[in-house]
C-alpha cells in the first residue's frame, strides 16, 4: 500500500511516497494551496545501483541475473529483452516450446503486476493480495523461485513446465479475478487524473498509462516476438486517460494476460519438438556489433541496448526501464489534481522507484 508522509508545511507539502512492492523511495514535492495541486516536482534517485556499469563486468550468462532484478513485480520482462538481444546478435533461434513457455511466463508476471497495483486501492487489498498469493504460488511451482524467477536463459528456457497442469489451475483462477468488480469502483473517479496520450508519448511513457488514453502502442502487437506470433493478442485501450480508465485497464490486461496464458497452452499442442533450449558454448562470445530490443513488460516498455566488442562481456548495455518516462508524465499529470485523490492517482500510475533508478 501506498504510504505518505506530508510536512507541516502550509501551501507546500512534501510527500516521501512508498509504491507497491518497492524499497527506497520516491519524494514528491507539491505545492497545494487549498488542497488543489498546483506545481508538482518528483525527486528520485535514492537507490540507485548503477547496474548498467555492472554489465561489462560479467559475462553474458551472469548478466541475465542483473537483468530482472529492476522491475521485481514482473522480473521476467528484463530477462526476456535481455535474452532476446543476446540471442539476436548471435543469430540464434530459439526452439517453438521455449517460444511459448516465454510467454506464458512474462504473461503470468503481467498478471500478478497488475494485481499488486489494483490491490492498493481502498477495498480492494485483501481479495486482490488473496487472489496474487494464489498465482505467485503457481508462477513458484512452475519455476522453482517466487519472484526471480529465471526461467528465461540465453537459447531458451531453463526447465520445461508441466502444462496440463498449469491450464488445470489457471483456468478457476481467471474466474475468480473475473468476479472481482473494480469497474463500479473506477466508475467514481471518471474525469479525475486526466492526461492526454500526446502529453505521455512527449514525456516516453508507455504501457496501461498510454493504452488508457486511447493510444495502441503494444510492442506485443506492433513488432511481435518469441511465441506472441503464435497468439491472437488484441490491444486493449480506453480513451478517457483518466483514474478510471487505467483502473478499467488494469483489470481487463491482467485478465487477457492470463487468457494468453491458456492460449499459449493450446498452441503447444500443435508442436512436435520438445526441445526447450538452444545449446550455446560454455565461453559465450558475441561478434562484433550492437541491437537494441523492446519487449512490452508490465509496467510498460522494457528495452536493452546491447553493444558488443567480440569478448564475453558486453562493451556497453544500457537499459530502457518504463519507470522514468511514467514517472516523468506523472509530474506533468499532477496540477490540478485534489491532494485527497493522490493516493489513487499513484495507484492507478504504474512505476516502481528500483526500475526508475536502476
């Protein structure tokens, strides 16, 4: 839940926010006479780990674990667009199987993602966190690991997963997440928190912030990867870029997620090859050469850029994490908002302070 602490400052508040499954912090600083916004100005780099600098320093294989450890509410998205760099500069094609168990398991962590940020608002924490332990117990009997999962290696997956049972229990759980009404609760937050998608696209955001402003932005649907070729993904969008229409988003996407998620079940069934990995050489190298990939994660875009100098390491990588372009609009999004509707303003915002500073 989100937490707040405002300064006794008249006309001036400054606010030390914790988000959803972060550490660190986030500090706001807000001038709000009469409890109306007026300026807003977001301070962050306190925890910043200098990752990018941490790459050169290992080799490709150990890099995968720097990969997914900024976005912890859906650690997967960093390992597949760092997998998928590595992977592309090398030329290697990884099997169908490993494809579509990919999917399955960046969809099941957009799923969870989704459900964390929903659970902060007001009602809504116990059904939702219930429902979240529900599927971080199957993402952890599917992988071996609660939340980094890392499944996704360079050639493909690390083990292969037991299908007929991972449909067998996602199916009664989409019911469940179906009975969960969010939609009355969104419906009393219509025309607050508005923003315009040419205001998010100016400032990089992405994700359900865009979507819910009417854009179709999806890298799942615009520039399709791994086993998504394989799956009927549709663009879900509002139009309104409002509190309500991104709460409305939140619940309609962690529901597709988890229908993709089936969806890619089915589509394994067609396939003949059981292979789940690619065997690359114990001393990985890469030729010579730079790429930079996109993958639609759960908070929005993730990117590598990944620039190769033929030795086990990188030369340089640096990462595109949707945390900063979100937050970067979040400050353009603020005036005019009611100091009492920041709570669920932030709720409604995907972004966590660790994928922001890296």
């Amino acid at each position: 839940m989100p937490t707040y602490a405002l300064g006794p400052v008249s006309g001036d508040h400054q606010i030390l926010a914790g988000h959803p499954a972060s550490h660190g912090g986030l500090r706001l600083h807000l001038e709000a006479p009469g409890g109306v916004i007026e300026s807003a100005r977001i301070e962050h780099g306190f925890m910043n780990r200098g990752v990018e600098h941490l790459f050169p320093a290992r080799d490709y294989r150990q890099g995968l674990m720097m990969a997914n450890r900024h976005d912890w509410s859906a650690p997967s998205s960093g390992e597949f667009a760092y997998a998928l760099a590595v992977e592309s500069l090398l030329g290697l094609k990884t099997p169908p199987r490993a494809d579509l168990i990919r999917v399955i398991i960046a969809e099941l962590d957009r799923a969870s993602s989704h459900a964390l940020f929903l659970a902060a608002l007001p009602g809504f924490t116990s059904p939702l966190l219930a429902l979240r332990e529900k599927l971080q117990s199957i993402l952890e009997a599917a992988t071996g690991a609660r939340m980094h999962h890392h499944m996704i290696v360079i050639g493909g997956i690390h083990h292969d997963v037991d299908l007929a049972w991972l449909g067998g229990e996602l199916t009664p759980l989409i019911e469940e997440f179906q009975a969960v009404d969010v939609a009355s609760f969104a419906a009393n937050w219509k025309e607050v928190g508005k923003v315009s998608s040419e205001t998010l696209l100016s400032h990089g955001a992405s994700g359900i912030i865009l979507r819910a402003a009417g854009s179709e932005l999806d890298e799942r649907t615009i520039r399709p990867y791994s086993g998504y070729f394989e799956l009927p993904v549709k663009v879900s969008t509002r139009k309104a870029g409002d509190i309500s229409a991104r709460i409305e988003l939140l619940h309609d996407e962690l529901l597709n997620s988890l229908q993709y998620a089936i969806s890619a079940i089915a589509a394994m069934d067609e396939l003949t090859d059981h292979e789940i990995l690619q065997r690359t050489p114990k001393n990985l190298r890469l030729p010579d050469g730079e790429i930079f990939v996109n993958v639609e994660g759960a908070l929005g875009i993730t990117g590598v850029a990944l620039f190769s100098e033929g030795d086990r390491s990188p030369a340089r990588l640096r990462l595109r994490t949707p945390s900063m372009g979100n937050l970067s609009a979040l400050e353009e999004a603020l005036p005019g908002l009611k100091l009492d509707h920041l709570e669920i303003m932030l709720a409604s915002w995907p972004f966590l302070p660790g994928d922001l500073d890296r």
